[in-house]
C-alpha cells in the first residue's frame, strides 16, 4: 500500500465529505422508487434531507405520470429544495414550532380518503420527530416543546427519547401510515440512528412500534421530566399507545432504508485506503456519553500509536452513532465537539493523532456547524490564548472552544443525515 502525502486535515475532511455525499438522496434514493400506480402518487415526508429526497423523486418520476403526483414534505429551516409538483414546508428544529404542526395536520387530511389504486411515497430522515409534531388530544404544542427541552438536555438516548415522542403524539408511531387507509404506503428511510431501527427514525410515523405507553412513563421517571397533567394521565391510562406490530391497518406498508450509517463510513474508508492510509471501522452505532466515548477512543488510539494494537499505525478508526450530553454548563454543547474536547483532553498533546466529528446533517447541537477538527497541538494553543480546556468541557462549550481555535468544520445544510461521523488518524506523520 502506497502512501499519499497528504495533510491530515485535508484528509479528515475528504473522509467526511465523502460520507456525506454517499448519502446523498440524488445518488441512493432513485433505485427504490415504487412503479408508478394506476391512480395517484402522493408524496410526503419529513427530516432534513426530505425535501432533497423529493427533488429526486421528481426528477426520476416518468414525465407521463406527473398528472398524478402530488404531495407534501416538511424540512429544517434552511433546507428547502425547488420541487415543481410537491409543496416543501419549513420548520423548526430541534425544539418544535407551529409550522411543523401545522404541516403535520396538512399531511394527515392529504392521505385521507385514498384507495387502494393510490401509493403514500413517505420520505423519512432524522429530524422528523421535531420537525412532525403533531401533540396528542390534550396536550400543547407548548407541553411539547418543554418536554423535548427537558430530554434533549437530560442525557437520554435517541432510543428513549423518540419513546416518549411516539406515545405523546397523533401522527407518529405507525399513526401516519394508518391514516392512509387502503393505500400502498411505501416509506424510504435515511437512518440517523444508532441499529437502523425504522421506529426510531422520526418516530416511525409509517411503521409499527411495540413499545408501549408504560415504557414511556419509565423513560420520563427515570430522567425526572416534569409531564403536564394531560401527558401523565395520557401515558397512565395508556390512550398513547401506538400502532402495534401485526396491526391490519399496517398491511399494505412497506420499508426500505436506503441510506445508513454504515454505508457512509465504508465511503470514507474507501477514500482513506486510496490514500494509502489503513481503515478500520469500529462501529456504526456507538452510544453513550459524548465524553466517555472520547476517553474511550483516546485509549484505544494510544495503544495503536504505542504498541501496534489492535491495529498498527498509519490507520484512521472510524465509528458513527448518537452519543449524548448530560448538560451541565452553560455553553453552547454538541454532542461531536465535546466527544472532540474530551478526546483532546485525553491524548493530551500526542504528537501523532488528528481527529475530526460531525454531524453529517451540518448541525451539531443547536449550533449551525457540523463539528470540528483536534491535532497534536490543539491544547497548547488553547492554553496560550488564556482558554482552559479543561473548563470549556466542564461548562458543555465545545462550540466556543473550537471557534476560538479556529478549528471548527462548516459545512452548510448537507440536505441529507445519517448521524455522527468520527475519524481518530493515528501516525499521520506518514502524510506530512
């Protein structure tokens, strides 16, 4: 294997664009359209990359069926992409907003009344659970804004947190593709989530959940949320309960996920290994939190750089997932660059490791930036600018600290997600 000499940044950032563009709706989406029907197609969906996923379903529709297209997908602000045929609503995301409730009551009157010569074309991707909210009979648009606060900050796993999103709400958990009566519903996922599990990706709107209304209260007593009367009495009386596996209602739906993960890792491993840089990928689904899993990979990189194992050096671990951030400061978080900060912290200035994290949707936290980038020399530049590291992660404020730096990766609305990407590159002397 022969070895580019390439910078190691520049290659942490070719590895990233790669994975992001591996998932791009134009390239993975197009294989999976349905045939055409004999009477209508409508389109709708939710996430980041929906309204990109329906800019390629009108590109790849047959010009003489576009009579019978029509449809509705609701996106992050900023994310909006020019469809002649399907109407592109923005929302708000991560924290709910009237424009995504709205949209979601809009989406629940166009599958009504369908028949069984009709096809739902559902568009999924991460973002979808804020981005369809659509509260349960009893609860505020506000209930729900205060409940998601409350999670996002408390550590809870996208797992636990979609739970308790599912059994709160009118359209998620199955409910959407049981609105859609006799139709054929076919739902294309973008998998943001760590197992690739379709009742987990926006909440499963078109697919069946067995989880229950009691493993939601469980959730909310275990992370002390506070629940509006009308939400605790809706989880105990278990009227939240969503569409359960084996429902009729579901029988004419279909899944495909046709994005993951996985397949954006193997993109950027595919270009580490043109660069003659070994990959290994440690897994697509990591969890935990943010800076335990960056003490974790500090470890298993000093023992690579040190002794050759598990893997000798020059290598790049690569792994994907959700982790989370219990917070505790008053910074600006995300989750990837204090994965980053903890990480740097923890190699404590080796001479030979380069990381970078993102999101692959651009959005790290409540900050309009993917993630940053660590080198040998990030703490001793921090330290000369009068900037404790130290305290940085203990006030939950990657974002500043890497701003400070200089060191942060932007990358704009990717029009597509498929979670966390982390990239350690061990022995990248080799490249200089």
């Amino acid at each position: 294997m022969t070895t580019t000499k390439i910078p190691p940044r520049e290659l942490l950032r070719n590895m990233f664009e790669a994975a992001i563009a591996s998932a791009q709706p134009a390239l993975c989406l197009p294989p999976h359209l349905p045939q055409p029907p004999r009477g209508r197609l409508v389109v709708i969906g939710a996430g980041k990359a929906s309204a990109a996923m329906a800019a390629a379903v009108e590109a790849n529709f047959p010009g003489e069926m576009s009579a019978q297209l029509s449809g509705l997908v609701v996106t992050r602000y900023g994310y909006a992409q020019p469809c002649r045929k399907i109407e592109i609503v923005e929302a708000a995301h991560p924290v709910p907003d009237l424009a995504g409730m709205n949209a979601a009551r809009r989406m629940l009157k166009l599958v009504a009344g369908l028949t069984a010569d009709d096809t739902v074309l559902c568009l999924i991707s991460g973002g979808g659970s804020a981005l369809l909210p659509l509260p349960a009979a009893g609860i505020t648009l506000e209930d729900k804004q205060n409940i998601n606060r409350a999670l996002l900050k408390s550590g809870a796993t996208i797992g636990e947190l979609n739970c308790v999103r599912r059994h709160l709400s009118a359209i998620k958990g199955g409910r959407l593709a049981a609105a859609c009566g006799k139709a054929t519903v076919v739902t294309l996922l973008i998998s943001d989530v760590p197992g690739d599990k379709p009742m987990d990706i926006a909440s499963g709107p078109t697919v069946a959940d067995p989880t229950t209304c009691a493993d939601a209260l469980e959730i909310v007593r275990r992370y002390r949320i506070p629940l509006p009367a009308a939400a605790e009495e809706l989880l105990r009386s278990g009227r939240g309960e969503s569409i359960k596996p084996g429902d009729p209602r579901l029988s004419n739906c279909e899944t495909r996920i046709i994005a993951a993960p996985q397949l954006a890792l193997e993109a950027a491993a595919a270009v580490a290994r043109e660069a003659g840089i070994a990959a290994h990928i440690l897994g697509d689904s990591l969890e935990g939190e943010a800076r335990d899993v960056g003490l974790v990979m500090a470890g298993i990189a000093r023992q690579v750089a040190l002794r050759g194992q598990p893997f000798a050096a020059p290598c790049v671990l690569l792994s994907g997932g959700e982790t989370t951030v219990t917070v505790r400061g008053g910074g600006r978080g995300g989750r990837n660059v204090e994965f980053l900060l903890a990480l740097a912290l923890a190699l404590d200035g080796h001479p030979d490791i380069h990381a970078l994290a993102g999101d692959t949707d651009g959005v790290d936290g409540m900050e309009e930036i993917a993630g940053a980038l660590i080198a040998p020399d990030t703490l001793a530049r921090a330290w000369a600018m009068g900037m404790p590291p130290r305290k940085s992660l203990d006030d939950n404020d990657g974002h500043g600290f890497f701003e400070a730096l200089n060191d942060q990766v932007i990358t704009g609305p990717t029009l597509t997600n498929v979670n966390d990407f982390r990239a350690v590159l061990i022995g990248a002397g080799a490249l200089d």
